[in-house]
C-alpha cells in the first residue's frame, strides 16, 4: 500500500482494509420484489355474474374499482398524538422546506404564530350537479363530514367532506334557496328562499315546518348564540327576529331605506349587524328594536358581513370593490382590503386565524393576512397575502372554511362548488404569487352518473415534473374538533377578551365546533408558499366537468383530454339520509369547545314535506 511509505499516526485498526469477496454478505431469500394481494375467488365471480347481468340487459360493462383519495384529515391524529408526548406545551416539530414532507404537516392549530397555515390556495376538487345552476349558499354540516350547498333550482346537495362526490339531492324549497345556518347545536338547520319562504330542518334533512316569513326574498339568516331566536333580512327593508321555537314573529326592525342583503348575529352578545342597498351598515339592539350605530363608509351595496370568531371585529363586502374591516369597541374602520377588480361578493373568517378570505363578481377569490403590520402613508391598503384570480368563471357568492380550518369552500354562480386545501411545503413549482392557474375543468357527477376509472383528489393532474399536493389536514374524532378539547383558547390570534360594558344581552353562549385548524403554504423554516395548478386539457365537454372518476393525479390526462359523450345518466339517487344519531357522531356539544363562532347551513323538502325530486328545469341565473 502507499500509505504504508508514509507515517501513519492512527492506528493499525483503524486503516481500512481491502475487502474479501468471502466476507460479503448476500440474500438469499425474499429475492423477488413485493407481489400483489391474492385474488379473491368469490370476489372475481360475483363481478363476473354483475358483468354477465348488465351484458343480457344490453348495458355497456362498467368496471369497478375502489375509489382512492387523499386523507386531509390525517395530521389531526398525529397533533393529538404530539401534545399527548411533547416535552413541553409549545413544542412543534420543525417542517422541513419539501413537497414530500406534507405528510408531516400539522393543524393550523398547532402554529399559532403563523397565519400562513391558512392559507387554502391549492385547488382540490370540483363538484358540480349533473343539472347545472348556481350555486348561492354553501356550509360545513356541524360534524365536518359533508358539505351541503343550496342552489338557484331550490335544491340541497350533500357532498362528501372527504372523497367529495356527491352524497345525495333533495328539493328543499320551490325558488332560489338564498340563505341558511345550522343552529350552534347542530340539532337543527333552518333554510330561506327567494319568496320569503322559511323552513326548518332536522340533520337527516326531515321538514320539521314552514311559513311565509317576508313578502319578498330573503337574503340572510343568522341565529343568536343561544339558538332562541334568529333573525331575517329581506328585500322588504325589514330585519324581523323570530322566536326559533314558536316560530313567532317578536320584532320587525325598520331603519334602513332599501334592501336588506345581509344581517349576522354576534357571536356572543345581544348584538345584529346589517347591511343594505342604501351602502349602510346598521348595529342593532334585538331586545328594543333600536340602532345603536350606523357606518356610513361604503359607497354601494353591502353584499355580505362576517364577525370575526371573538366578535370584536366585522367585515363588510360591498359592490364598491372593497372589503372594510371594523372594530366595534372603537366603532372605527380597522382596515380597508382594495384588491378585487370589481363587485365583492362574499367574505368569510379563519377559524383560528388572522385570515380573512373574500370572493368577487370576477371570480378571484382573495386571502387577507390582518397580522401584518398597520397601514403607513407609503402603503396605506393592505395587499393580499394570497390571490387566486381565477377561482371561478363568474360570481364567487359564498365560501366558507371546514370548522377546522384546513379546507376552503367555495360556491359559485358558474354552477360548481370548489375545494380549496394548503401547499405543499416548499413547492417551487407553485404560482402561488402569480395569482394561479385556472382550475381544470372536470365534472363531478359523482353517483350521479356511471363511473369509470376512478382519480384522487388532492394530487396533481399528471402534467409537470412536480405532480400536486398530497393530501393534509386534520381528522375528525366523534364530534368535529375531536382531539382538541385541551387546546388552550388563548393561544388563537382572537382569545377571548372580558365582555365589553353595556354589550352583554343576557343571551347565553352555546358551545360550536372546537378549534378551527387553518390551511396554508408558509411554515416555519423558510417554506416556500406556493399557489399551485396544474395546466390540463380543456376538451371536456361542459357536461363532462368535475366527473366523480376523476381523481387528479392518478390517470387524469387520459380522461380530460376526451370529449367523447358521457354515458346515459340514472335516475337520481332516492332514499332518506342517515338518521341524526347516525350523523352527528359524538352528539350535543361532546368533542367541541366554546371558542369557534356561528355555524351555518341549511336543508329542505319541496313543498314543506315531499321526498326526493326527478324533474329539473333549466338553468337559472343568479341573483
């Protein structure tokens, strides 16, 4: 050796050694790689029989398959599991700046710091019915297991929280369902349409009753926080407060000059806040009928109002492209958002969050990081932290986030209802920044139609090196917010101040859903945030948009490339839903905390108490 010819001050041992082809080791068993599972005998015969069933009924062979997804709900389980072991209550694993590491992200609950963890930019899915019409009002259902969403045909569809196909369809009401909201219980929705119409609901969607509440469309509802009563707002200039149990009219509130479009009960308080046609935003006392306050800042219509979940703050949409923050216990603009190039729809609040999303009439849907820092004289609006500019074709008029915070809904009058989740941490091949990519469009008809090769929601549509986001989020144990009963209130962005003098109603809180967990892109660690899309085929015929098979990023090229007809379409599906029990997993309040605000959602029957429908006009118009 040449080291030999030089001194060598290690050890003889130490020096390596030239290895001996005896010494070395080799398998000799498990030499072939991993095999598929046996087939099932019994299994391949029973599908053999179904294909020889449908063949003598003349009906093209469909294959089956089981349906794969991407579990958003996983890192719920895994947070659980962390603040059981954790050395000390603020301990969090550092992320690491890469795609794969997904699967490591936690809830947004678990980064109370970092509002960028709310941030839902990532397209998942597409759900659309197989008779298309917009779409007005979307919600969570109280367990965070379905979305129910409320269309200008005054139907109500079920769509699965997880999978997100379709569930089940239900004629609610005769005209355009315009607002509902679950009671802060979960035991009871109760619904309004476009004639004044307002109904009550079980969870298993059974019409409990109905009465004409205003002459002419109802454009909100909201509950108090103790579900006795919940108030309307009309295109009669009224707001009228009912009595939820009695179904009795206890007050008509007059004031403002034109159309009510919006009202919304404080979280906490005897305290309504509405707005109108007449660019005014009124606070009201329920118990006197009597405005407290009036703010004269927007310049057009108030097309929607959110409190944020500790009730000091509420935001306002307006026609005049802005969105205006106020703090009620200054009665002061807080902050004004110029982001949107035209109307503002909609605008909803982050669970735990700072964040604050909005959608327009151009069909962008912008997030609002109200952390940062106060507005100077060099930069006196606040930019967007993220902008999605091409969220959907047309007016955005509702969204809402899953109770824990990690998934973005949204409801358009382009007649589809879309998911939103987080980036992948560290995606380079984001365009998060750049304001994102049109969503694909592919139809989810979801047993609606028949299926065929089936894709996974979550994962990106096969074109690009980078493939899409894997799948993140927070599961759900018995009641929503399973697992976070133990987090501690104050370490949300919102805590929970004392009650401020003279505001107290003497209505008593209720208990919602627990801990909101966000969604986002930036994490701690320098991740990169990333708004990411995938360019696809766009040959899809209109019908063909959003089908249940596609699952992106497993085969979705093939199917969005072909404009070939879809195959005939069955009969809707019939049936009653899941009974309560069987629903509301967890029942009452166990599983929740008192710190998230105001639920919402809705259900009906035609007609106060018919089943299911198979008859559809065409489509209508929004609002």
């Amino acid at each position: 050796m040449a080291s030999a010819r030089v001194p060598v001050l290690l050890p003889s041992n130490s020096l390596p050694r030239p290895s001996h082809p005896t010494l070395e080791w080799t398998p000799n068993r498990y030499l072939t790689g991993p095999q598929p599972p046996p087939v099932d005998d019994a299994k391949v015969l029973e599908q053999e029989l179904a294909a020889a069933r449908q063949l003598a009924d003349g009906k093209a062979v469909k294959k089956t398959r089981p349906r794969r997804t991407v579990d958003f709900n996983g890192g719920m389980g895994r947070w659980a599991l962390l603040r059981k072991h954790r050395s000390n209550p603020t301990y969090v694993p550092c992320m690491r700046p890469a795609p794969p590491y997904i699967v490591d992200l936690l809830p947004p609950i678990a980064y109370p710091g970092n509002a960028s963890t709310s941030l839902c930019t990532k397209f998942i899915h597409t759900s659309t019915n197989k008779i298309r019409c917009p779409v007005n009002v979307v919600t969570w259902t109280p367990e965070g297991r379905r979305v129910l969403t409320g269309s200008t045909s005054g139907e109500f569809t079920l769509w699965n929280g997880l999978t997100f196909n379709f569930e089940t369809i239900l004629q609610a009401h005769d005209s355009a369902i315009r607002a509902f909201q679950f009671t802060h219980s979960g035991a009871y929705l109760a619904s309004a349409d476009q004639s004044g119409i307002i109904k009550y609901f079980q969870p298993n969607m059974n019409n409990l009753n109905a009465w004409p509440g205003h002459r002419e469309a109802i454009r909100g509802l909201s509950f108090s926080p103790d579900d006795g009563r919940f108030a309307t707002a009309s295109d009669d200039a009224t707001i009228r407060i009912w009595d939820f149990e009695e179904s009795r009219e206890e007050r008509v509130l007059t004031g403002h000059g034109w159309d009510v479009k919006c009202v919304e009960w404080h979280p906490t308080k005897g305290l309504l806040a509405s707005g109108s046609k007449d660019n005014l935003i009124k606070f009201w006392d329920p118990r006197t009928g009597t405005v407290l306050s009036t703010l004269h800042q927007h310049k057009n219509t108030i097309q929607a109002l959110a409190w944020s979940p500790n009730g000091n703050l509420v935001a306002s949409a307006s026609r005049d492209q802005t969105v205006r923050v106020f703090d009620i216990r200054a009665m002061k603009e807080f902050r004004i958002l110029k982001g949107h190039k035209k109307e503002v729809c909609s605008v909803t609040w982050h669970p735990v969050h700072p964040i604050l999303v909005s959608g327009g009439s151009e069909g962008a849907i912008l997030h609002w990081d109200l952390a940062g820092p106060e507005p100077t004289p060099l930069q006196p609006a606040l930019l967007p932290r993220a902008t999605l500019s091409q969220a959907h074709d047309s007016n955005v008029w509702a969204l809402t986030f899953h109770p824990l915070g990690h998934i973005l809904v949204s409801a358009s009058n382009d007649h589809t209802t879309r998911f939103w989740s987080r980036e992948r941490p560290g995606d380079a091949s984001s365009v998060f920044a750049g304001g994102g990519e049109k969503p694909p469009e592919v139809t989810d008809v979801s047993g609606q139609e028949d299926e065929e090769d089936a894709m996974v929601p979550g994962f990106s549509y096969g074109s690009g090196p980078s493939g899409g986001g894997f799948g993140n989020g927070f599961g759900i144990g018995g009641g929503a917010g399973g697992g976070m009963n133990g987090a501690d209130p104050g370490s949300r962005w919102w805590g929970r101040d004392e009650d401020a003098p003279g505001m107290n109603s003497g209505v008593g809180t209720t208990t919602t859903i627990g801990a909101g967990v966000g969604s986002g892109s930036v994490l701690p660690g320098g991740l990169s945030d990333g708004f990411e899309y995938r360019a696809t085929l766009f040959g899809a015929a209109d019908d063909a948009m959003n089908s249940d098979d596609f699952i992106p990023g497993l085969g979705a090229a093939e199917q969005m490339g072909n404009t070939s007809p879809l195959p005939p379409v069955g009969p809707r599906q019939g049936g009653s839903l899941l009974p309560q029990e069987d629903m509301w997993s967890g029942g009452g309040n166990g599983g929740r905390n008192e710190d998230w605000g105001n639920g919402g959602g809705g259900g009906g029957r035609r007609g106060g108490g018919g089943g299911y429908y198979d008859r559809r006009g065409g489509p209508r118009r929004g609002r």
